[in-house]
C-alpha cells in the first residue's frame, strides 16, 4: 500500500510540474537591440520596420529590463517578447 501512495505522488508531481506556469515566456538570455535615445526593447526579427536612432546596441532580455529598465514599445516586438510564464509542456512542444 505504501508503495503505491509513494508510486501515485511521485507520478502527481510530475503532472504538476510539467503543467504549472513556471517557464518564462521570454528567455532572460535571448538577445535584443535597445535603443538607447529612446530607452525602447526591439526584438531582432523587427528591426527593419523599427523607428530607432544611431544610439543602438544588442543586449540581452534579461539586462534591458531589469538593468536598464527599458520598455518593448513596437508592436511586432510585442508579439516575440511576451511577458509573463507559460506552463513546461508548452514551451516543449511550442
């Protein structure tokens, strides 16, 4: 009997594990462009259609927002750097 409640718990915190919002969904480590004139987070992929000035440089997530307390303003920048967590199922299969 103990074995089995010991069996069924292990299995139960597996599930949860893998269920609960606990990733990030953006990476602390993924490297952005800040502009620096305007204190403005642009993902890579959004560059070309960003409104930036000469004062630009690559910096990770994690640094632009926490460090430097920048902000994602540009709506393409948006959709790749989500804020909040997402479950690790998710962002295995995602």
């Amino acid at each position: 009997m103990k074995k089995s409640t010991v069996i069924i718990m292990f299995i139960l915190t597996a599930v949860l594990l893998l269920v609960l919002p606990l990733a990030d969904r953006t990476s602390g480590s993924e490297r952005v462009i800040i502009d620096n004139t305007l204190q403005e987070i642009v993902h890579p992929s959004c560059f070309d259609q960003a409104e930036l000035t000469n004062y630009i440089d690559e910096v990770s997530y994690s640094r632009a927002t926490e460090e430097l307390g920048y902000t994602v303003e540009d709506e393409c920048s948006k959709q790749y750097l989500e804020e909040g967590r997402e479950s690790v199922i998710s962002k295995i299969f995602s």
